[in-house]
C-alpha cells in the first residue's frame, strides 16, 4: 500500500511540476496567443462569409425572378 502511495505522489508532484512549467514558459504563452488570434480570424470568417452568402443567395433569386417574369414561356 505504501509503494502505491509513493508512486501517486511521485506522479502527482511531476504532473505538477509539469503544469507549473507549461504555465510560466514564454513560448507556451505565445502559442497560445497565436491561437487566440487564429481562432477569432475563424469566428470572424465564418460569420462574414455567412453574411455574404446570404446577400449572393438573395442577389441570384432577385435575378432569376427578373428572367422568369421577363421571359415567362421559359
């Protein structure tokens, strides 16, 4: 029982020392922030584009409308 102990304590004290070193690390911060960026540039993305399909959609059956009353035999 006691090896077991000492085995979670020496896993738990370098899974803390990792996530302490993981916290204070320069390069692990900028990663992170690059990926912020990169996920608000998505979000952005998707809803600008979104925007824009529904305008082109709206625009492509305003002109089918048009052709459709201006030709009707077709």
């Amino acid at each position: 029982m006691t090896a077991l102990y000492v085995r979670t304590r020496i896993w738990w004290d370098q899974a803390l020392w990792r996530l302490t070193k993981l916290l204070s690390d320069e390069q692990g911060a900028t990663v992170a922030e690059y990926a912020l960026v990169l996920v608000l540039v998505a979000v952005a993305l998707i809803v600008v584009l979104g925007d824009l399909g529904e305008a082109l959609e709206l625009k492509i059956q305003s002109v089918i409308d048009k052709l459709t009353t201006a030709n009707p035999g077709l």
